[in-house]
C-alpha cells in the first residue's frame, strides 16, 4: 500500500484482454494498453526505474488521463505471474479504486495483459520518504524532527483509515484475515518509525537487538529530540514491533501517540529555545 504526507510517497486505450473485473472496478479504473505504457517507459528502459522492491518495479512516465492532459505517473510493474502475485494485483487495484484519501497515493488504472500486470499511480515529485533520509544531495533541506514526526503521523493516518475507515468495509472483501494483516502493517509501520529516527538502515529488527536505538539516531536529530517526545514515540515503536501480533497496538492508537509525541516536542521547544535536549534512555527492540 502506497501511503503519503507532505508530499512524499511510507505507484488512452481500453486493454484487448477480456473482462476479468466487477463492472464497477470498470468504471471507477481506467484501463492503460500494454503499447502505450510501453512507450510511456520507452519499452520499460532501465533509465526509468525510480524503486524496486520484492515483486514489483517502478518506472516514471507520462500518460495521458482523462483524454485532457498528459501526466507524469508511476507505473508499478509487477513481476512473476504467480496465483500470490496475480491476488495481490487485483486486490490492489479493487481496494484502491474505492478509496479516496488525501494520506493515500491515487490510483489513476492500471494495465492487464497477458502476462503485464501494472498499477498506474499519480506521481510523488519529491520522491519517496526513504530517498530524503538518505539522500546525499546538500541542496535538499533536512528533514527536521518535527517535519518527520508530521509525516509519520500523516502515514498513521492514511493506514488508520484503510483498517477503519468509511471504507474499511472493502478490506474484509479482499482479505483472508483482515485481523492479521492490519497487525503485519502496524509491525512494518514500526520499522518505518525507526528509519524515520535513525541514522542507518534497519531493515532485519534482530540486528538491531544488540545495540541500544540511541546510539544510532540520525546525527542530523542529535540534541533536537525532547526526552518527554522521545519516551512516547519509543515507546509506541517498541509496541508496534512485538513478536505476538495481538500485542501490537491498532493504527488508531499509534496515530494518538505520535500526535501525543509532536505536541510534547513544541511543548518542550517553547519553554526550551537555546540548549540541546540530552535523551538518557537506551531502549534495545527485543
């Protein structure tokens, strides 16, 4: 699931294929021909790649939508044609043609043929949040603590109303166990939170259990960190990362903690205006 917050991303012909969709997902999702992504992506040239990942890659091109304008997008290509693969991509497609959010990346078709199965999203121009901590490019402005505590809240959000909200009627629809996969994305969402903090990547939790979260907090957030902020937002990602599913918190409650996070930061901020803040905890993600 795409997600976005200020402005980054925590992807005019109808396909020859046969109708493989409810009548409404026709209607709500434009369906892009394998020619025109083909040329949109100049025949999926490596040039155009902007992210990967386990089964998909992404390329940057320009379609026109709508029969008006021509817009850059994102065009997630999914690889492998397993029976996994093929559910994941139409249950990507119903769940997101059915909801609009503006913490959720809109879904402007996707293309189905043969063996091509891709989802055609709007595109993100300042990139993806991963790509602004890590970026090496001096001329991008820092992400502050705050700016990062604001687009994990806004990412909270954005999943909070995929679980819950008015149209959380569609994840039971699509979902083998709802209950279970609302928990893997509170336990992915807690990794986030410590990419948002930290200096390095962390991407297996189990290397990280040796070293206290401290020691590897972006040098760029070293002192600018209130102990009160950093207590509860530790405190939530230690929770969201719990080995037993059942005792991760919801989404709703970890949208409450981070804002509970942010307003304790400017609390501190006003009364504090001239030092740097010293955090003495070390927290180890067992």
């Amino acid at each position: 699931m795409l997600i976005k917050y200020l402005g980054f991303c925590w992807s005019k012909h109808a396909s020859s294929c046969h109708r493989q969709y409810p009548t409404v997902i026709e209607e709500l999702c434009h369906q892009f021909s394998l020619a025109d992504i083909k040329e949109s992506t100049k025949k999926f040239d490596e040039d155009q790649i902007i992210g990967t990942g386990d089964i998909y890659i992404v390329y940057k091109g320009f379609l026109q939508h709508n029969g008006v304008t021509e817009d850059t997008v994102a065009m997630k290509r999914i690889c492998g044609n397993t029976k996994k693969t093929l559910k994941q991509f139409k249950n990507e497609i119903e769940l997101l043609c059915q909801l609009r959010h503006p913490n959720l990346i809109t879904l402007l078709g996707f293309c189905d043929h043969k063996d091509e199965k891709i989802v055609v999203y709007e595109y993100m121009a300042n990139g993806s949040l991963h790509d602004r901590l890590y970026c090496s490019d001096v001329k991008k402005e820092l992400l502050t603590w705050k700016h990062r505590l604001n687009i994990s809240i806004g990412a909270a959000h954005g999943l909070h109303y995929i679980h819950t909200g008015t149209y959380g009627y569609v994840a039971p629809e699509i979902s083998e166990n709802k209950t279970l996969t609302e928990k893997c994305d509170v336990y992915s969402f807690g990794v986030v939170l410590l990419e948002v903090v930290c200096k390095d990547k962390l991407k297996n939790v189990d290397k990280r259990q040796k070293h206290p979260v401290e020691e590897n907090i972006d040098p760029n957030l070293k002192g600018k960190i209130a102990p009160e902020c950093w207590e509860v937002f530790i405190d939530i990602t230690e929770r969201c990362l719990k080995f037993d599913p059942d005792e991760r918190p919801a989404m709703g409650e970890v949208e409450v903690q981070l804002e509970l996070a942010l307003s304790l930061q400017e609390e501190a901020d006003m009364r504090n205006s001239c030092d740097d803040y010293t955090l003495l905890s070390m927290t180890i993600i067992n």
